[in-house]
C-alpha cells in the first residue's frame, strides 16, 4: 500500500474516515486514539523531565517516556496494518460463491483480520500501565493530560475489541475464535478499569483542589 493514513493530516484522515470507503475504519480509528493516548504519557514525561522538584524520579520518567513512545509507534503501524488487512478480507468476499476455495480463503483472511486489533488491545494495555506509573511520578501540573490519555486509550481498547469480535464472530474454526476472543477479554477486563479508575482517581483530586 503507498498511501500511509498516518501521513495524512488531521481533517485528511477524519475526512477519509468519514466517507463511504472501507479503509480507515473503526480499527484504523482505534489504533490512532490509542496512540493519542500514549502521546500524552510522553507529554508528561517531558514537562517533567529538567524540573529539579522531580530530578529524584527523571531516570525513571525518561524511561517511561522511551516506553510510551514505542507504544506511540506501534499503534501507529497498527493504523496502517489494520487497513492492509482489509484487502485479503475483501478478495475473499469477490471469490465466486461456488468456488470450492472460497470458503478456506474466507477464514484465512478473516483470522489474519482479527491480529491487528488484537495487538491494538496489547499496546493500549502497555499504555495503560505506564499511565499509571507516569501519574506517580511526573509533574501535578501534568495530571490532567494522564487523566485525558487514561481516558482516549479506555476508549481505544473497546473499540480495538469490537473489532477483534467482529472477526472471530465470523470464524467456522469456534475452538479458534474462543482462543482469541479469551486472549482479548482478559485483557480487556483487566486494564479498562484500570484505566477508568486512573481518571476517576486524578479527576477527583482536581475537583477536590477548588472545594
């Protein structure tokens, strides 16, 4: 694929979103909040990293920073292999319905499908967790933009979901599709609460501040 959807600017890619094509869709938009997410990790990180109030932890943050970078990175590429993924899906569906292929073609594609959400639900998971800890140790200043990434990767991972269920609701392989439909439910159950409780627990401090 030469065309990169995270090369594109802001309104290009909403407007992409927004049209009747298949490609970016829900995973696509998934991934990027999800990055989004992460992003924000790292911004608190580095208003943090040089204030002498915190020098006692910036080892500590620069390497959460690094961290949330890679996950940045990841759900970015995750952008671009979730539209790749489309196409096999799609030339799937185009074979005729009585060609004896058809069908093993069908689940190949709609399983390779599924990988790319799945590792989104990963990377949001990563995100999470570094959240967390970034909420520790950086800047109070910075606490609202944690709160804010806590929020948009809660968000990344439902959606990531749906688009791992969409899939394997689809697969004739069912001991197959409950293994990956488990793998993403468990995390799922575990990091958006997490991650809805790190909001909830900096939004009650801010609020608590002007009382």
């Amino acid at each position: 694929m030469d065309e990169r959807y995270t090369e594109l600017s802001c309104e290009e890619f909403s407007d992409r979103l927004a049209a009747r094509e298949s490609v970016p869709g829900g995973g696509g938009a998934a991934a990027l909040v999800g990055a989004l997410g992460a992003a924000l990790c790292s911004m608190a990180g580095s208003f943090t990293v040089g204030k002498p109030r915190y020098a006692s932890v910036e080892d500590e943050v620069r390497a959460l920073v690094d961290e949330a970078e890679d996950v940045r990175y990841r759900l970015l590429e995750l952008v671009e292999e979730d539209a790749e993924g489309f196409a096999p899906l799609a030339a799937a569906y185009a074979i005729p319905r009585d060609d004896p292929g058809r069908a093993e073609a069908l689940e190949r594609a709609t399983e390779a499908a599924a990988m790319a959400p799945l590792a989104m639900v990963g990377e949001c998971c990563r995100a999470v967790s570094l959240l967390e800890r970034m909420g520790e140790r950086c800047s109070r200043l910075l606490a609202s933009d944690v709160a804010c990434g806590a929020l948009l990767v809660r968000a990344a991972l439902g959606a990531a979901s749906v688009n791992v269920y969409v899939n394997t609701a689809s697969l004739a392989d069912r001991a197959q599709a409950a293994a990956i439909e488990s793998a993403c439910e468990e995390l799922v159950e575990e990091y958006v609460p997490r991650a809805e409780r790190l909001a909830e627990s900096v939004l009650e401090d801010i609020r608590g501040r002007s009382r």
